[in-house]
C-alpha cells in the first residue's frame, strides 16, 4: 500500500477549486473500456477507485456523465450506487475518484467452486438490485448496462457502477431515448443468472420456455406473471415492449411476500408475537372459567331447597324430592328510593310518606276556611255599616 495525494475538485464545489485528495493505493489495477482502474482506500470514503483515460481520450465524456449522475443523486443512494467523490478534467489524462467496493459479479461467476452463492446470498444480491434501480427510477435516471461487469458484491451489499452511459431525463448521451424498462430487462438476465447460477439463454423464446418449464416455480412467479383464467401475460420481465414489462417496486415487493433471505428472522419473530398474544388470551380464558365455576358453585349451593339432594345417575325424580313444608310467602322488599329533586337548591329528599302527604292536605283545607270566615265577617260588617 502506497499513499498519494491527488489533486481533485469535488463535485459540490462550485468554486472549482481543487483540493488535496490522499488515497492508500494497492497494488491491484485493471484496464477495461479506455479505463484504467487504480484500486485503493479512503481514510473517510472507504474503497475507491481512481479511474484514468487511457489513448485518445475517448473516454472522458463517460467520467463526466458519472460526474453529472452524482451531482443528480445528491446523498441518496447510499452504498447501493457508487458515486463520483471528486474529478480532474483539466489535466491530461482525464482522471476521477469514485466508490468501489467488493468484486464483480462475473469475476465470481468464474469461480465455479463458488458459484452459485449461498441462497441468502443470492436473496440480498436480487433485494439490493431492485432497490437500487427502484432509487434510479425514482430519481429519473436510466443505468442502461446493468449486467454482472457492472455489479459488485462484498459479501453483505451489493453496488452498481460504472455510469458512463446512463440516461438523464429519459434520453442517453447518444440521443436515444430511454426507458426505465431497459434496465428491468438487463436485471432480469442478472436475476437469472445469480438464482439458478447459470447465463440465460441469448434467444428470447427459448429463454421463454425456460422459465415456463422451469422447476422453481419462486423465479418464474417474480420474473414472469400470468392470469390463469385468460392464459395472458400481466407483466413479463423480458417483454418485447417496455411498458409491459413490470416496475423494480413491483417485483421488490413480489420478493419480500415470500419468506426467505433476510425477511425470513422478521417473519419468525412476527410470528412468535402473534403465539405469545394467543397464550396470554387463553391463559386469561382460563382464569376467568375457574372463577366462574366457582362462583356458580357457591350460588346453586345458596340457592338449593332445604332437604333436597341432587339426582344421582338411575334414581327416579319422584324419590329425591323430600317432602317440605308449604313454602313461605316472601317478605315483601321496601322498593329502594327514588332521587327527587326539590326546585334549584340541587338537594335530594326521599320520597314523602303517606301520613305527611295528610296532614298537608288537612292544613290546606283549614287554611281555606280560615281565609272563607274572614271574607264572610267583612262582608258583615260592611252591611252593618250601610243600614246604620
């Protein structure tokens, strides 16, 4: 390892000002595509890559259309999308610095002593695949060479690379048109490839009538969906036309129905909740019989005639009955009181009884001969007055 300083200018500076950049660089380098590839590490960044035209220069406009995807992505994309973190166009050769991590998923295809991955592996492969390109989608931007040359995997999470030909607001540098169905078919092929370890077939119908004969009937279900009544396609990943073929959401969201991979600990302990609710239900279910048997014990016991014995299996009725005397008229229940109200003071009387409703009735009915004699004795003595 060997640390040099690089003069860069990083992509959110608008001053353009160029600014020391140290990478611990190894030993491993690669040529691909006019590129040559210097793989090191960031004390901050982590892996990286720095990526140098080679010959004429080609390649330049490639570093700076992966320059004008990172300014366009912002901080979204995280460790899914690798990103340019600073760029020197000025100087010859072109050169710039992105993120790098892990190796390419045709570099360990070629492995066959290890290929295919383990089926969590696989799982996380396929899951981090299509939320990546679920992000491009979203953020309006088309890859346009996903393949197993433009993956990397470290072992926990993949990352898609190498951005020189992707598409800004549907058209790619070329001037094509673009379409976010493009990289749902190219992710197919990769899907394909990682779940049976095997390239799918180049011919379209033959890889068809593979995935209508396959066996797992868990890769036919995400790549390919049917309606069984109409025999129709609902959505094909390797369809003809792209607006037919289905969305990276719909397809992340058929993958995580199904219990595997890393959904498979959530689920298990989803389902664990839902038993330690049904027994915590039944052990209060419990609970409540015992303690209601009780009770119904204690009351048929209060309630049960005096001399009676319970009827035990082949003994007739007529002889368990014991002769009782005549039952006793119950005494009767004073009726409980009744809250009344007396005008505005707010205060509760209980209800009058009968011997003071009577004497109120006598006291209004002296009161009214007392008021009858005095009308009378006045009328008298004005008479009186009068004939004198």
């Amino acid at each position: 390892m060997a640390e040099e300083t690089l003069s860069l200018i990083l992509p959110n500076d608008l001053s353009h000002t160029p600014a020391a950049y140290v990478v611990d660089f190894g030993q491993v380098q690669r040529l691909a595509g006019g590129i040559r590839y210097r793989l090191g590490h960031h004390s901050f960044s982590g892996p990286v890559a720095l990526k140098t035209v080679q010959d004429d220069g080609a390649a330049t406009p490639r570093l700076r259309r992966e320059l004008e995807v990172s300014r366009f992505l912002g901080t979204h994309g995280g460790e899914l999308i690798s990103k340019c973190l600073g760029y020197n166009f000025d100087d010859s050769p072109a050169s710039s610095v992105v993120s790098l991590r892990g190796t390419a998923l045709a570099r360990l295809a070629r492995d066959h002593n290890a290929w295919p991955l383990p089926h969590a592996q696989r799982m996380k492969i396929i899951t981090d695949l299509l939320q990546a390109l679920s992000l491009l989608e979203l953020s309006g931007i088309v890859h346009g060479s996903i393949g197993m040359d433009t993956l990397q995997w470290d072992g926990t999470t993949l990352q898609i690379v190498d951005f020189g030909h992707a598409a800004l607001c549907g058209e790619y540098p070329d001037g094509s048109p673009a379409h976010p169905g493009d990289d749902i078919a190219a992710a197919g092929r990769v899907i394909y490839c990682v779940y049976t370890g095997e390239p799918p077939p180049d011919d379209p119908a033959a890889l068809r009538a593979e995935l209508d004969d396959v066996q797992d009937t868990a890769l036919r279900d995400l790549l390919l969906r049917r309606d069984p009544v109409a025999g129709l396609d609902i959505d094909y990943v390797f369809a003809a036309e792209p607006d037919r073929r289905p969305t990276a959401q719909t397809l992340l969201d058929r993958l995580q129905r199904r219990p595997h991979g890393v959904q498979r600990p959530q689920l298990v302990a989803r389902d664990e909740a839902i038993r330690g609710d049904f027994r915590r239900l039944r052990d209060r279910q419990r609970k409540f019989r015992v303690a209601y048997r009780q009770w119904a014990a204690e009351q048929e016991a209060t309630s049960r005639i005096p001399g009676q014995r319970a009827a035990g299996p082949g003994t007739p009725a007529a002889t368990v009955a014991a002769p009782s005397p005549a039952p006793r008229p119950a005494p009767a229940r004073p009726a409980p009181p009744r809250p009344a109200t007396s005008g505005g003071s707010g205060k509760v009387y209980g209800r009058p009884s009968t011997a003071s409703t009577l004497s109120k009735a006598k006291l209004q009915t002296l009161a009214a001969a007392a008021v009858l004699l005095a009308v009378v004795f006045l009328v008298a003595v004005t008479c009186v007055g009068l004939l004198r």
